[in-house]
C-alpha cells in the first residue's frame, strides 16, 4: 500500500499489538487489546514517527534541507520532528506555542538535546500556529535555505498516507491473532491519524467502528477537519476512490481543556500503569484511556465486544507533571 511514495524509514515496526487481560477483566471487557504506536521507536516513540517516514522522504525528494514544524510548548510532534531532522542532518526549527519555560523539562529538554532550534510564541497556541508557517518559510527562503513546512501534527495528505498503511499493518496482527475488534478508540488531536485509519479501513473494506476521542475541540469541528483531510489525500493519490467516510468523534472526554489534568485522567493512567504496566501520557492517551473506560463501565462497550485501544505515545509529558503519582 503506497509503496511508490518516497519514504524514509525510521520506526520499528511493526509495532507489537497485545492483549490487556487485567484492564480488560476489571472494566468487563473480554477481549480487550492494545496497539503499541508508542513503541515506534527514535526518540521515546509515538504517532508521528510513522507520518514523519513519509513526510521525511517528500522532503528529501524535493531537496529540502531543512524541517518547520509547530505545536505546544510539550508537543510530542515537534520531539519526534527533531529526532527525524537529527538523524537525517536537516536541521529543525519548531515554532512553539506558550511562554518559554524557566526550566526545560519533558519533550521541550528532549527537542534541545536533540539540536532543534525554538522560537516561543507566547499569544499563540498549536492551534493557532499554523498560520505563521507561510510567513516563516518565506524568511528562511531569504536566508538560502530550502524549508519544508510540516503543518501540527503532519495533519497534511502525506502525514495522513501512512495511517492507511498502519491500518494494513493492523489487518495483518488480526490475521494472526484472530482478532477482530468491533472497535477502535483513539485520542485525536489535529485529525490525521484518525483520518488515515478511517482511509485505509476503507481502502481494505473492513467493517470496524473507529472512535476518535477529542482532547481539546468540539466534535463537529473535529469531524470536518478530518473530512477534509480525507477528501485532499484522496484528490492527491489516484489509487485511492474517493467514498463518504463514517466519522465519529466523542467530545465528552475534553475535561478543563487541552493539556489541563483532571482526576478522571489521572485515574485512567493510573489504572493502565497498575494493571498492565503501560503508561499513558496527561494530553491525549490519558483522555483515550480515560473514554473507554467509562464506555465499558458504563456499557456502551458489550463484554463479548472485542476492542482495540490504539496508543499513540506521548510519554515524556509525563514528566512535567509533578502531581502524578501524588496522594
């Protein structure tokens, strides 16, 4: 699947897909299993080192030599974006989201071990960011260099593309595992991952129900994002036919807002880490972890309902958390 697209490879994979015997006996899931994006790899792992292999590879194919990118000051994305340009020699500038911290902790220390160059935009939030890309790459077009803009998230048609490959990848462990879940949920943040499982579900013609769990926009607004992402990646690849996707987002797990903690989520992460020894992060597999929980407690999700949780990483957030773990 997309085999011709340029593509540099950098994750292990295919990530392990496994079962969570104690979580799923305690919220009364028979067969419930997990799919481990956070172990992909380079730099602690996550979501975006798959779309960052064929991001990378249109870079390089377009001669660029260097990487933009945004997101929040802890943004998973732009850690794994200056993991990516390390070991690739580009270089990496990441426009940031918030004030500049006294202290560089979590994914912000990892992005300056890891040689990116930040630029803080206090007014500004990773949602709001993108818009500053064109203005930026035109100035480092005036300084000689060959930029290429990677939008929050790599939520573009390319950061997209890899998510249906992921979703072959995913058909195969059901194959061999004999499992097939009626559901998948997912945090979403920017879109793509969701629009990408959503794309190769339907290029494979799978018949499974794939849930993304909101973390910081209302559902609606969620949906037509990745409609939208939807309907560009399939005008931008032929081999794809063009179909009216099912999306489904679930709005009531946003809790105080983005990357705000809040005792349902710690709870949640704490529950995965007790139970099974997996860490989930305080800005999106928390509020993941935290949604199907209460679905299967509340028995949205039936007991005999095979369910997949996919983990999309973020575990270095952790660390700038200091309340967890503390009674």
């Amino acid at each position: 699947m997309f085999d011709g697209l340029p593509r540099e490879r950098f994750a292990f994979l295919p990530t392990p897909m496994h079962r969570l015997k104690n979580l799923g006996e305690s919220i009364g899931v028979n067969q419930l299993w997990i799919k481990r994006d956070d172990l992909t790899g380079i730099s602690f792992g996550g979501n975006k080192t798959r779309k960052l292999e064929f991001v990378v590879g249109d870079a390089k194919a377009n001669k660029c030599d260097t990487l933009v990118t945004v997101g929040g000051v802890q943004s998973n994305h732009c850690r794994q974006t200056a993991a990516v340009a390390a070991v690739t020699s580009m270089r990496c500038i990441l426009l940031l989201g918030g004030e500049e911290p006294e202290e560089y902790t979590g994914n912000l220390l990892l992005d300056r071990m890891l040689g990116a160059e930040m630029k803080f935009f206090p007014d500004e939030s990773v949602f709001t960011l993108n818009k500053r890309l064109d203005g930026i790459m035109e100035t480092l077009i005036d300084f000689g260099l060959t930029p290429y803009a990677i939008p929050a998230g790599a939520a573009m048609p390319v950061g997209v593309v890899p998510y249906a490959v992921a979703m072959d990848e995913l058909n195969s462990q059901f194959k061999e595992k004999n499992f097939y879940p009626d559901r998948i949920i997912l945090a979403v943040g920017t879109g793509g991952t969701l629009a990408g499982l959503i794309l190769g579900a339907h290029m494979l013609e799978l018949d499974v129900d794939i849930i993304g769990v909101t973390v910081a926009k209302p559902a609606d607004e969620v949906k037509e994002e990745v409609k939208d992402l939807i309907e560009r990646t399939v005008q931008l690849y032929p081999e794809i036919e063009a179909f009216k996707p099912n999306i489904t987002v679930d709005d009531n797990f946003i809790g105080k807002g983005y990357a705000q903690l809040d005792d349902g989520v710690v709870s949640a992460i704490e529950m995965f880490a007790r139970m099974e020894g997996i860490f989930l992060d305080p800005v999106y597999t928390g509020k993941g972890g935290l949604a199907l929980i209460r679905m299967a407690l509340a028995g949205n999700i039936a007991s005999d309902s095979p369910t997949l949780f996919y983990h999309t990483g973020g575990e270095p957030a952790l660390f700038t958390y200091s309340e967890l773990g503390q009674k």
